[in-house]
C-alpha cells in the first residue's frame, strides 16, 4: 500500500471529540474510545498540502466558492455513482446534520409525523423532536443477516398522513448498502402518496467491494423531484472538523427554500478551508479512498474472526458499507446499563451502546473500525476478555 494506514497516531491533547472526553463521558481518562464516527486515519495528503498552503496566506477572511468546488463534486458523483448531477442543484450546508433539521422545519409541519427507518443514526430522532414534530418508526426487519425495509408498515405511516421520510442509505448502524430494486419500491410508495424524502447519503463513498451506493435520486426524473440528498466529503476522507456539507435537489422549489433558510440563519458564507480540502480530496484523494477502504475490509474480516473465536455470544451483523460493526450482544443477557458497565469499568473501551439509535438497539453496539488494526486488536481483547471475567 502507498499508504500506512496501521501507523498510530496520538490524538490525545488535540481537543479530539473522540479522544479527549474519555474522563468526562465514560468515566476514565484511560478509555480506548471506538465510538464517534471519525476515522483515526490522517486525511489524504493532498488534503494536508492545499490547507497548509491556504493557512499560509496568514490573512483568513470572508471567502467566495469557485466553479472548480463545483466541478469537483459533479466529476466525483459521475465517476464513483454514475449520477449526472448539474451544478445549480447543489448547495453549501454547514452539516448533513444541519440539512436534516432544515427539512424537517421546511417540509412538515409542527406536530406532523416524520418517517424514520430504526435503529438509525441517533440525531435523526433530535431534528425531528427538537422541531416540535412527532417520529413515526418504520422499523426495519432483520432477515438474511441483514436489515430490510417493511415496506407494509412504510405504507400504513404514509396512509395515516406522514409526508416527509429521513432516509439513511447506506444505512447508519447497520451499515446496509440498499440495493437498486429496494429504492424503487420506496420511490414508488414516495410518489404514491406525494411524500417528500430527505436522503442522508454521506457514508455513499464507503462502499465495500462487491455492492455499489445507489443514490435515491438517480432513480428516476420523478424520484429526483421529490428528493433532497444530503451529502459531504467529511466522512469519506476525515475532515468532519472543516465542517462543510452540501445538498443536492433538482426541485427548484425544495432548493430554494433550503437556500432561502440558510441565507436567513446565515449559514451561507463559503470556509476559508472547506473549498480547497474538498477539491483536492475529490480530485486527488480516489487512490487514498480505495486502499483505506481495502483496509478497513481487512479490519472487519480480522473484527469478525476475532468475535467469532473469542465471544460467540455475540453476533456481529456483516456490513456492506459505512466502517461502523453493529454487533448484537443481547447474548451476554446484559441490559443497556450492564452494556455500558461492561464497556467503560470492565473493559476500558468505548463503543456506541445500542439504545442511542432507537429502542430497536438496545443490546446491541457499534464499533468503528476506521483505525489502525493493533486498535481493533487491543481494543477487542479487552471488551471479549471482560465479557468472559
């Protein structure tokens, strides 16, 4: 590999999110943190070269986006997703975070009910409570080892009058990678009974090798019409610090109410950083991307072997994409405080306990396996050897 994705590098006392709240969140300064999901690999080094040469110009002021920033991302969907994105449908958001909580405040009504597919990424329940709206599970079915859509129940939710979904594709924990026929059958009940989806697709780009990211909007002409995706280069090559994120919408009337939105709050200003650090992640960070990714494929097969010999217990569910492992350990018969006890004084480690993404979790965990293996080794050896004291 042109890359040294096993090299440890310290991020303690660098005011890391994952690193340095070990103390106040879990306890114990000591805690082997695997839980928020950023990658503990540097960002590629074409990354690290553009923001040395802009912090070099030592003046940060206001800043304009160029077409380049554009270009960049309209030849990156083209080349990994096969989608024609024209340029005047994206915009700059802060977060796809930020994107949801727009939607949601845009395109439903105060009391109105949300569709969300649980368990799923724990601030899809916030922007939906945080905006006065009500959630309306539709929760998903484990079959063939995997998650899959109840599409009847999808359809009862839609009856009863929900016209906004949050879809998380691929799907955050379960790191399900939908399939193409899947989405359309979801298109059709969308279109059906006129409901608007917002589409959280940042984790597209980490695909692992034999499945392929449809976006829901590259579905058809009429799917598009009633679709906001909500993307970012953040995950894909670790720079959720810059905080950017852009949206994609071919509806002129959703775009420009996000637009709208976003200029009133004043979230609209280009980042002095952000612009330059997606470019040349998109334009020179693929080769970065398909080895970390061929490497994180390493860390799930050696994570899984490992869980397999050591704690069978549990049952890991196999990922199709995301670097995120969701491991089913009601097997160990432990409730969520037991979970989280047997994690933080036992073990010294620091999952995501299960119950974050939905009453359907408890019981499980998600572990990140985007660091270097001797982590995953560690980190596991001391969660399996606690497990079994």
């Amino acid at each position: 590999m042109a890359y040294d994705f096993d090299r440890r590098v310290d991020r303690r006392h660098t005011r890391s999110y994952k690193w340095d709240q070990s103390a106040r969140l879990f306890g114990d300064p000591d805690i082997l943190p695997l839980w928020v999901a950023d990658m503990d690999f540097p960002a590629p080094p074409a990354v690290k070269a553009v923001l040395e040469k802009r912090a070099a110009l030592g003046i940060y002021g206001y800043s304009i986006r160029e077409d380049s920033y554009f270009e960049a991302i309209v030849r990156w969907f083209r080349r990994r997703h096969g989608w024609e994105i024209d340029p005047k449908w994206i915009t700059d958001a802060p977060s796809v975070v930020t994107s949801l909580s727009l939607a949601v405040e845009l395109f439903s009504e105060p009391g109105s009910r949300v569709v969300l597919q649980s368990p799923v990424y724990y601030p899809f329940y916030d922007v939906i409570q945080s905006n006065n709206r009500v959630v309306a599970k539709n929760p998903l079915l484990i079959r063939h080892g995997h998650y899959e859509m109840d599409y009847g129940h999808l359809e009862s939710l839609f009856k009863d009058g929900a016209k906004l979904m949050l879809l998380c594709s691929p799907h955050n924990p379960g790191g399900r990678v939908w399939d193409r026929e899947e989405l359309v059958k979801l298109g059709e009940l969308c279109l059906k009974y006129g409901v608007t989806v917002v589409s959280d697709e940042i984790h597209c780009d980490l695909v692992l090798p034999g499945r392929q990211h449809t976006p829901f909007a590259s579905i058809s002409e009429e799917v598009a019409g009633i679709t906001v995706t909500c993307l970012a280069a953040t995950k894909t090559f670790n720079l959720p610090g810059l905080h950017t994120s852009f949206i994609v919408a071919s509806n002129p009337a959703l775009r420009q109410n996000l637009e709208r939105r976003l200029h009133t709050l004043s979230l609209h200003m280009a980042s002095h950083f952000a612009q330059d650090a997606v470019e040349a992640a998109y334009n020179e960070g693929e080769d970065w991307l398909d080895e970390m990714l061929a490497y994180v494929k390493g860390n799930l097969e050696f994570a899984l072997d490992y869980l397999a010999r050591n704690l069978p217990e549990v049952k890991p569910m196999r990922p199709e994409g995301t670097y995120l492992l969701w491991v089913d350990c009601r097997g160990l018969g432990q409730d969520v405080d037991g979970l989280k006890r047997l994690m933080y004084k036992k073990a010294k480690v620091a999952f995501n306990e299960g119950s974050s993404f939905g009453t359907e979790g408890a019981g499980w965990l998600r572990i990140n396996l985007a660091c270097p293996r001797s982590i995953i080794e560690q980190a596991l050896k001391q969660f399996c050897a606690a497990a079994k004291a």
